[in-house]
C-alpha cells in the first residue's frame, strides 16, 4: 500500500511537470509513466485517462479557490444592507488576499487550472469566478434598490470585462512570481479602485 502510495504521488509529480511543460494537449502519457518507471497498464490502475489525471492534479485545488471566494460573498450577506455599503471594498479584500495566498502556496497547480482546456472540469476557471461575482454584485444591487437606493446598473459587457479584469489581475500576480509583499500591495491598491470605480458608477 505503502508502495502505491508513492508510485501515485510519483507520477502526480512527473504530470505536473509534462503538463507545466507542455500543456495538456501536447503533455504525453507515455513520457509520464517512462519518467516514473512505471508500464502503461500500471498507470490505468490510477487513472483512466490524461483527463482524469490532469482533474486529480488541479480539481481539488479549483474547488478551494471556489470555496474561499464563496466564504467571502457569504460574508457580505451577512452584513445588513448599511453595512455592505461600508464594507464593499473590505470583505472584497480579505477575500481576493485569501485566494492569492492559496493559489501562490499551490503555484503549479494554479498555473494548470488557468490553462485547463474547456472540456476539463477546471476550464473556463476565471470565466466562472467572474460570473459569480457579477451575480453577486446584481444581487447587492438589488438589496440597495429594494431600500430605494437609486442603483445605476453598467452595460453586461462592461461588468464582464471589469470583474474577469480583477480576476485576471490576481493570476497575474502568481503565474509572474510577483513577491508576496509588493503582490498583497497591488491587491490593496486594486481593491481601492474597483471599490471607487463601483461606488461612482452605481451612483451610492
């Protein structure tokens, strides 16, 4: 069992580095299992194809990237409506530091997650936080409009460039290795300007 144990953590390592090296289309399973020493038949008893490699590699890390995001928009419910507008920027904040310093802990299997093809489970990974910020943010606008705030709603294309601009912007921080110091100082500094920037076109 034990053995096993390492023959799987063995070829994990060895598919982090085909896949960083050559992306999921060009990465070969037959370099894989020859740089890990194993048969091509011993490696079907972990895994039944690149796909389910390549998901066992960055799934779980996609999935906790999912969960910190989800743990900030669940905080900012929290907050009466008042409260929300005060903190608009702040929980926002908390959130994006937490997934900076999950993705730049787990760089490799970050840098998979962003170059996941569509038809892996972690395509489209930044597409799908945009959405579920800008669902989230629909949702304060409606809490504001149901109190009589007067909320001005931008064009969707324009929230979508936005707020995949903020995500695109944090990738960027850990797929160029910023350091961690100037990195968490960029995110102050963007925070601060998606805060203003949707205070003012929202009207609050």
């Amino acid at each position: 069992m034990e053995r096993e144990s390492e023959t799987q953590a063995k070829i994990l390592a060895a598919a982090t580095a085909e896949f960083l090296r050559k992306g999921f289309r060009g990465a070969s399973l037959r370099q894989i299992v020859k740089s890990v020493g194993v048969t091509t038949g011993a490696f079907y008893r972990y895994y039944g194809s690149k796909e389910e490699l390549f998901d066992a590699l960055v799934l779980p890390h996609a999935r906790r990237l999912m969960e910190l995001y989800e743990a900030g928009a669940a905080d900012f419910k929290k907050l009466t409506p008042e409260e929300q507008i005060d903190a608009m920027g702040e929980v926002g904040r908390r959130c994006m530091k937490a997934m900076y310093e999950y993705a730049r802990a787990h760089r490799d299997a970050f840098r998979l997650i962003l170059a996941a093809p569509e038809s892996s489970k972690c395509g489209g990974f930044v597409h799908r936080l945009t959405e579920r910020e800008i669902a989230e943010t629909h949702g304060f606008m409606s809490v504001m409009a149901a109190r009589g705030r007067a909320v001005r709603t931008p064009s969707p294309f324009f929230e979508h460039i936005v707020v995949s601009g903020l995500f695109t912007a944090l990738s960027e921080l850990v797929v160029h290795d910023v350091p961690p110091e100037e990195a968490l100082k960029c995110i102050d500094q963007l925070c601060d300007f998606h805060r203003a920037g949707w205070a003012k076109l929202m009207g609050l």
